[in-house]
C-alpha cells in the first residue's frame, strides 16, 4: 500500500509531490483560474521542514 501526503489543499504521495504542487500553484502554472472569485489569489503555506503528514 502506498502512502497518502495531504497539506493544505493539496494530495499527493511523497513530500516532492506536495512541494510541486504549491510550486505550481504561486507559480499559476497548473491549477487554472479560479472564476468569481475577484480577490488575490490565495498564498500556499510553506511546507514545513520535518512534515512528514498523516501515516493511515
């Protein structure tokens, strides 16, 4: 069974997963345009350096 990495609103199945993600997402390289929403667009938070997320 592989495991599942969640943070924030990202879902991936390593850490460099995750980290790609929130690059791609402050980047808007990935995820598209959010529609009706008229505000910046929302930071990513950092991953923190020893988060190694829920094991199930």
């Amino acid at each position: 069974m592989e495991g599942i990495v969640a943070r924030w609103n990202f879902i991936g199945r390593s850490r460099q997963g995750i980290e790609q993600g929130r690059k791609d997402w402050m980047e808007g390289t990935r995820f598209g345009e959010v529609h009706g929403y008229g505000g910046a667009p929302l930071r990513a938070p950092e991953v923190p350096p020893l988060s190694r997320g829920r094991v199930r």
